[in-house]
C-alpha cells in the first residue's frame, strides 16, 4: 500500500467532474486501498478518488470512533436515491482545504446505492455522520467543495488565504 499525496484547494483538479467505474478490478482494489490508506493517515473520516488526482467515482469513508474498531467502507459509482426532508447542520470540514470549517445544512438522512469492494451492488441507509459525510465526499465527484455552499466573499477569503499558505510553504 502506498499513501498518495492529497490536493488542496485552490487547484483546477478538485473541480474536475468523477467518471463512473467500469469493471471493479484488482487495479480499483489496489487503489482504494492505498486511498484507505491516506485517509487514516492524513486523518480524515472520509476521501473521494478526485482528491488525489483520479477523477473515478470512488469513496473511502470510515466514520468510527477511536474507541471504535475501524469500519471502512468502500463506495464505487454512489448513487443517491433518497434524501430525507429532515435537515440538519453541522460543521464540515474538509481534507482539500486544511485548518477550515462551515456550518452546513444538509438532509439528515440519505440512501445509497453503490458496488462494494468486490463489485456487488449493495445499498445502505445513511443517518448523521456517516450520511454527512458520504454526501459531503460525492460532491467531490461533482468537483464541488464545502465552500461553494459559501457566499462568494467567504469563499474567496479562504481559498485566497489557503493559496497564500501553500505558496510560503513552497518557498520556506
Ligand atoms: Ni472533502
């Protein structure tokens, strides 16, 4: 397994729309592995392939406790068929913009349709973190980020600081 580099905002790749996965092969299985991988590592509780560079609709998500044994869950070609009409906020936070938060209303609950780690179509009922965070990881697919729910001034502020953070760390 190997830990893949995360991109961070702002960066043309994260907008990039997600294609559906054609043949679950040992190849995607390798891949998903290694996003694993980087997602405990970076930690985060969830990570979208478009993340490091590989713009295939494929998700690990892992939303355990640390008290908790690991519960990973591999999700290729999600599909969401149902949102409840109960929304709920909470403060998301996300991989590919380090160090900021938003409070963001989201349905509270979704179901999901998605191939499994061998290819088999599973579906799976969602509710808090664990909706949250697979709805907050397929808008990735779409190349969209927390911050586009964000007024245009809020939004700008932050890419632009993040821009100034990563450009310092270039040249320290
Ligand atoms: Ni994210």
């Amino acid at each position: 397994m190997a830990i893949l580099s995360i991109i961070t905002a702002p960066d043309r790749r994260l907008k990039v729309k997600s294609k559906p996965v054609e043949t679950v092969d040992d190849d995607i299985r390798r891949f998903l592995d290694d996003m694993l991988e980087t997602m405990y590592q970076a930690p985060g509780i969830g990570l979208s392939a478009v993340q490091v560079g590989v713009a295939k609709n494929l998700i690990t998500v892992d939303v355990s406790r640390d008290d908790e044994d690991n519960a990973p869950l591999f999700l290729i070609n999600p599909e969401i068929v149902e949102y409840s009409e109960q929304i709920e906020t909470y403060n998301e936070g996300c991989l590919s913009l380090p160090e900021y938060f938003a409070d963001l209303p989201r349905p509270e609950a979704i179901t999901l349709n998605y191939l499994d780690y061998d290819g088999a179509q599973q579906q799976l009922q969602a509710e808090g973190l664990l909706s949250r965070c697979i709805q907050h990881e397929m808008d990735h697919l779409k190349g969209k980020l927390f911050v586009d729910y964000l007024s245009a001034v809020k939004r700008g502020m932050i890419l632009r600081k993040l821009d100034k953070a990563r450009r310092q760390k270039v040249s320290a």
